[in-house]
C-alpha cells in the first residue's frame, strides 16, 4: 500500500487487482499535478460538479472527495476494476461510498459540469470517442484540464483536445508529467460519439460490432482467429465462461458449436459487454432480453462463477492493464479458472508464444497440452483432474 501526499493530509491508496507486496501505484505524477491544479482552480472550491475521467484505480476521486467533500463528483470509466478500486479506495479513507457517482463507459454524462479532469488512455480511438460524447455536458464556463505521464501522452491527444474540444494549451512538463488546458468552444459542429466499427467473419456466419473501447473492435485479432479453429464442438450440456469475453466472439461461436451449452461471458470492460450482447442479438442467438442460455456480465474476473460448477473456459488473457505491461492479470485468470472448473473440467488459451504460458499453467493443473503452435501464437489446453 502507498500513501498519497497532499497538503494537508495523506491518503493510502492501492490498485485493483489486490495482490500483495503489489510495486506499482494507484497513482502517478501526472494525478499529483491534476490534484495540484485543483487546489489553486476556483472551480474546485464550491459546491460545482466534477467530472472525472479515465481515473484508473480512483485516486483523483478519492483525494478530491477528501479535500473537497462539498462537490458533486462524477467518476468516468469503462473499467469496473476501476469501479471497484474507487470504492474500496473511498473506505480505505473513511470516505462514504456515496461521496462519488460511478459512470460507466456505454453511458454519458450528464451536464453542466463545471471541472473537468482527464487522463489520457492508451487509445486514442476511446479518447477521440470520450471527447464527443463528452461535449453535451460543457459549458463556455467549464474548467477542463487533462494530463499524463509525458511518454504516454501522444501529440495525437492534444490534437484531439484541439478539434473536438476547442482551443488547448499544453503546461510545462513536471515530474515527467504534462497537462493541457482546454477551453470548450460550442459552436464546433461535430456528431455525438464515434460509431461502433463492424465487421463480418462469413466462415463463422457472424457480423460483429464493438464500441470504441474493445479490444480489436474492427477486426478479428490474429489470437482468437488461431483459437477460434480449436474450440470443442458437442450436444452436451456443459457449463461454459468466457474469461475476457470482448466483442464476444468467443462465446458465439461456442454457442454454436455447443448448442445445449449455458454460456456466460465476462469482462470488466463495460462496452465490451455491451457490444457482445448487441452481437448475441445479431447472431440470433438470444432475443432482445436477458438470454437464458447466453449470457454476458460485467465482471472482474469469475467471481460469478461457483467453485467447480463449469466444465469449460475459455480465455484470450490481456498482458498488459493500462500503460503496464505483465502476466499478473494472466495468471489471476488462470487461478480463477482453476477453481470454478469441476474435476475433469478444461481451460482453452490463446497466447503470445514469449509469454510463456504453458510453464504458468503447469503450475496450476494436472496437466498442459499445446493444441497449435503458430508462429506468433499458442494454443493451449489444461486439465483439471479430481486430485486437484
């Protein structure tokens, strides 16, 4: 755990996945100066409203939900990791859950805001599109400042702040961090958001859409292509998840392989499961309400799922959470997988053949097999037998 420093107080702050003797923050140079601006900006002094965006692991909530306990704050993201850091965060610091409204990423924000205070994401399609949906909720009044780490923060960013948002002034960099000022300017004429890409797999007989925050939303990734021509086929009826679901391609073609399967999607990103129902509804697999044999949830990881209760997962883990890059969130996937699989139970993969997966999973289960070797990717498959 570290401590946030700020004027008159300190704040304890850890990130989402819990994980002990965890180096990294939940917070970096670029938050300290936001929060630095803050405190010398009239719009943070009253009882105005603030929106905050892509606040990875709730810092910038936290510590202004402290510091000013008057504001109406709004916290913006798409991650639910994010949601759940946020608030663990607030009652790590005494601080009422209420104190700060959580927005997820497949809904807009409601104005006028007075102070705005974004980080920049790794996309720049996700930027491009928060900045759209963001305009209705600006005035000609409202303080807008965004920030990040210098080598995060790509010229592509400030351009957009530019031409979405209206004129941008860049700060001096400071601690390896940068902020750009923003003044809103209405008159700009520009659509509301930025349409979800589609595209068509004819030999799947799918149509696939995904929003401006999933993964590989205008195409099928090579990974899940490769895995893809390895999943199982039968009339059983297994309980099946798909960890890490995305666009929900995965849990598509499963459900079609597997038509007497109960399928559950997961992600922790709020427009990936949107886009995946959306595509169930394309695909004819469920109506337009809850499906009973399909279904998709915002989720952390399995935790929807019963000890022992599936007989399948299947699993494209991300190997890298925001700018950082490593197997941790791998590996929690692949623990989770172990304990919701039943004896006799399997977990399909897909991965980068450098990140050695194989050798993870050893670790966890009976027994590990690879099912394809490409070039860039592996398939894998490991088994959970009754001794386990």
């Amino acid at each position: 755990m570290e401590t946030l420093h700020l004027a008159d107080r300190s704040l304890r702050l850890e990130r989402m996945p819990l994980r002990q003797d965890d180096r990294l923050r939940a917070w970096d140079s670029a938050d300290e100066y936001l929060l630095q601006q803050c405190r010398e900006n009239p719009a943070a002094r009253s009882d105005h409203a603030t929106l905050i965006v892509n606040d990875s692991f709730g810092a910038l909530a936290t510590a202004l939900a402290s510091v000013f306990p008057e504001q109406r704050i709004t916290s913006w993201s798409d991650s639910h990791l994010g949601e759940l850091a946020l608030a663990h965060n607030l009652s790590l610091n005494g601080l009422p859950r209420d104190s700060v409204e959580f927005l997820p990423g497949d809904r807009d924000p409601a104005g006028p805001v007075d102070l705005v205070l974004m980080k920049f994401p790794k996309s720049m399609v996700w930027w491009e599109d928060l900045l759209l949906r963001l305009r209705p909720a600006l005035t000609a009044e409202t303080t807008i400042i965004s920030g990040g780490m210098i080598k995060h923060s790509p010229a592509r960013a400030f351009q957009l702040l530019e031409t979405v948002l209206g004129p941008t002034k860049t700060s001096r960099g400071w601690k390896k961090a940068r902020l750009a000022h923003t003044r809103f300017d209405p008159d700009l004429s520009l659509s509301p958001g930025l349409p979800p890409a589609v595209f068509d797999l004819e030999e799947f007989g799918l149509s696939l859409l995904g929003g401006s925050n999933v993964f590989s939303r205008g195409r099928l990734d090579l990974g899940t292509r490769v895995l893809l021509e390895y999943l199982p086929a039968t009339d059983e009826p297994l309980k099946i998840a798909d960890l890490g679901c995305g666009n929900g391609v995965l849990a598509l073609a499963l459900a079609r392989n597997c038509p007497n399967a109960a399928i559950l999607g997961l992600d922790e990103s709020y427009q990936a499961v949107a886009s995946a129902r959306q595509n169930a509804v394309r695909a004819g697999l469920v109506g337009k309400g809850v499906g009973e044999r399909l279904r998709f949830e915002v989720s952390a990881g399995l935790d929807p799922a019963e000890a022992e209760s599936l007989d399948l997962v299947v699993c494209n883990p991300p190997f890298h959470q925001g700018q950082n890059r490593g197997d941790q969130i791998a590996w929690e996937m692949f623990v989770q997988a172990k304990r919701s699989l039943r004896p006799g139970g399997r977990l399909y993969v897909v991965g980068n053949r450098h990140l050695g997966y194989h050798l993870k999973l050893k670790r966890l289960f009976s027994s590990c097999e690879s099912l394809a070797a490409h070039p860039k990717f592996v398939v894998l498959r490991a088994s959970r037998f009754s001794d386990q």
